[in-house]
C-alpha cells in the first residue's frame, strides 16, 4: 500500500496508488477511519488506483456514510 496524504487544516487529500482489495484494504481502511474520527473531510484521488474489489468498494462506501452522517465531506475521484 502506497499512499501520499496532504493536510490543510479540516481537509485532507490522499492520493492511493497499487490496488485496493481484501489484503491492502486494513491498511486503508485504519487510514481512514482515523481520519473519520479527527472530523476532516476527505479527498480520495484514485486516479493510481489499479484493481479496486468488492470488499474495497464496500468499505469506502462506509466511510461515505460515516462522513455524511458527520456533516462531512467524502470524495472519490
């Protein structure tokens, strides 16, 4: 898992690059979560991503709604 993360006060940019699937995404997911729980929002570039599952699929669609229901915002793209 590689991953570059730019902060600017409440909002966060992380560029992924390489794959997302069932053995990065612990990785990740933590990333995120932590991020969930500073209440930033997030920007997701996966324009690096290569090969994205099910399973990683689900669990950013998580971390949409814990953002939403936060009043935060989470963006892929």
């Amino acid at each position: 898992m590689a991953f570059d993360m730019q902060r600017e006060g409440d909002n966060v940019r992380i560029t992924f690059d390489g794959d997302i699937d069932l053995i990065s995404m612990t990785g990740l997911k933590n990333l995120l979560f932590s991020l969930i729980k500073d209440d930033v929002n997030i920007d997701f570039d996966a324009s690096r991503v290569e090969f994205l599952d099910s399973s990683g699929i689900g669990m950013l669609m998580l971390v949409k709604k814990m953002q939403h229901s936060r009043n935060r915002a989470f963006h892929i793209w």
